[in-house]
C-alpha cells in the first residue's frame, strides 16, 4: 500500500511548526514514524499535510532539576534508554523502555510520538500515568499544561486541539527510596503488551507500606490508576497477602473484548501482573532500604 497524496514540511523551529498548524487543516505532525507511517500506508490515516518535527532541534533534551524530570516530546527512545540521568533519577522509565519494540524502533521512535500516538498498551503511556506526568502542548496561541490524567479523552485520542502539538513532557521524580517495576504480557517480546502493571511502593521505618502508586494498561482507552487499591495497600506489610488482596481488587477492574482477547482474559492478567509488580517494587524497595 501507498500513502494517499499529502504536502509535505520541514519546519526547523517550534514557532514554524505552530505556524503551518495554524494555518493548514487536515494536518498530522511526523515525530518517529514508527506508527504514522505504517497507518499512512494502510490509509487508515490520510493526512492533507505532514508536518516533519525531525529537524526541530530545540524538542530534544533530557534535564533534571528540583525533583523533576523534563524529556522534549522529540527525544528518542534509545537516548533515553541510555541516560545516564535517567539510569540515575528515574529507572522506572529504563524499566518500561526495555519493552518498547527493538533497538531499530528505539533508534526511530520518539517519547512525544508514542505519547500522541496513545495507544492504551504502549509502555510509555504507562509509565506517564504512573509517574502523574505533565504533558506541555504549545499552538501559535500559546501554551499550555495538561495533567496526563486528562490527555487521553477517547481511543487513540488525544485532548490536543488541530493547530497544537506536544512540546515536552515533565515527570515528577520518585523519591530514591521508592522501589519500582514494570511487568507486561504481550504474544512477543517488543509487541504492545495485552495487559501491563507498573508500581512503585515507599516503605516507612517499620517496613510497612506508606507509598503506593500503580498503573494497569491494556484494560481501557487509557491506563487505570486504581487509587482505592493503592490507599489500601499504605500500612500494610509487604508481603503476600497484602498484594493477594490488591491482586483480587485488581482482577475486578473493567476491560473490554477484542478480536484477540476476551475481557475475562485481561482481567485475569491484571490480577496476576499486579501481584507479580507489587511484589516486584517491594523487592526493590526491601533492598533499597537495606542497601
């Protein structure tokens, strides 16, 4: 297949991109291309205008500073894959990155891409839901913040109007005593996982639970925060039946059926990914603690 007849840019700058948003209708922005292309292909999407971001310079960076981490929406996933200040400030974006497609896509693909793409599955998506990330979305009217929590409005859908795009994103840091995991279930390794758990649990002096944070994807149009399932774990042992009972919680959660799996079928996994990424983070602490 071939793509339908589009226009072409190449903007070198954010303020021409914004530009040609503004001004052209029927408009697609190409970050990677690691998703785009293969659905211009198919003709599942058939924009007017392409607007290339690959030379736009000043959407790549990778900075930390006061408890947060600031990724541009056109840095590659296999330079974050190789920070060091990532490695450093925030592993739990290593650990989701180790199951994102393969090197090749890595070298390609972009945080800002996989992000506007929104698949419910993909690892980053996870990942900024976990993290209670800050999406900036900047239009020649301006900019503006949006919590990653009201990004994803529907299927593959994303709350940015036509004429804005994604800049960068922020990501709150979790405290180094924090322990994390990333867990998924997919037919492949480097396929979109089915279902996936990413957590994070912060242990108090006693070794109880005072910090839990958890993501399940795959479920819905966007990743699940399951707040009454992380309140409920604060104060807990870590420890078998703890993570028992979230798991169960978890398994109750709504899905939906596709032509691959039944919603049966991904509530079951989500009760087993999130005992196996509670257990996993609690490891992770333990040993943090004890280091």
């Amino acid at each position: 297949m071939k793509p339908a007849p589009f226009t072409y840019h190449d903007p070198r700058s954010v303020s021409d991109a914004v530009a040609l948003l503004a001004t052209h209708e029927n408009t697609r922005v190409l970050a990677g291309g690691q998703s785009l292309m293969p659905m211009m292909n198919f003709r599942y999407a058939m924009p007017d205008h392409l607007i290339d971001l690959n030379k736009v310079g000043e959407l790549a960076y990778i900075r930390v500073s006061s408890g947060k981490l600031d990724i541009g929406a056109m840095t590659r996933q296999r330079d974050m894959e190789f920070s060091t200040e990532i490695a450093a400030h925030c592993p739990l974006l290593l650990a989701a990155l180790a199951h994102v497609g393969n090197r090749q896509t890595r070298n390609r693909g972009t945080l800002g891409g996989s992000l506007c793409h929104q698949d419910p599955s993909a690892e980053m998506v996870n990942a900024a839901a976990l993290l209670g990330a800050t999406m900036h979305v900047t239009s020649r009217r301006g900019t503006r913040d949006v919590p990653f929590g009201d990004f994803a409005v529907a299927y593959m859908t994303t709350a940015l109007e036509p004429d804005e795009m994604l800049a960068g994103v922020t990501f709150p840091l979790p405290a180094k005593s924090q322990g994390h995991s990333f867990v998924e279930f997919a037919r492949r390794h480097g396929d979109f996982a089915i279902v996936a758990c990413s957590a994070l649990l912060g242990l108090d002096g006693k070794g109880h639970i005072a910090h839990a944070a958890l993501a399940i994807s795959g479920l819905a149009h966007a990743p699940v925060r399951p707040t009454g399932i992380e309140r409920a774990l604060v104060g807990q042992k870590p420890g078998a039946a703890a993570f028992k009972a979230a798991a169960a919680e978890a398994g109750k959660l709504e899905a939906g059926s596709d032509a691959y799996v039944t919603a049966a079928y991904r509530q079951h996994l989500a009760r087993t990914l999130t005992y196996r990424a509670l257990e996993q983070a609690a490891a992770n602490a333990i040993g943090i603690k004890n280091g």
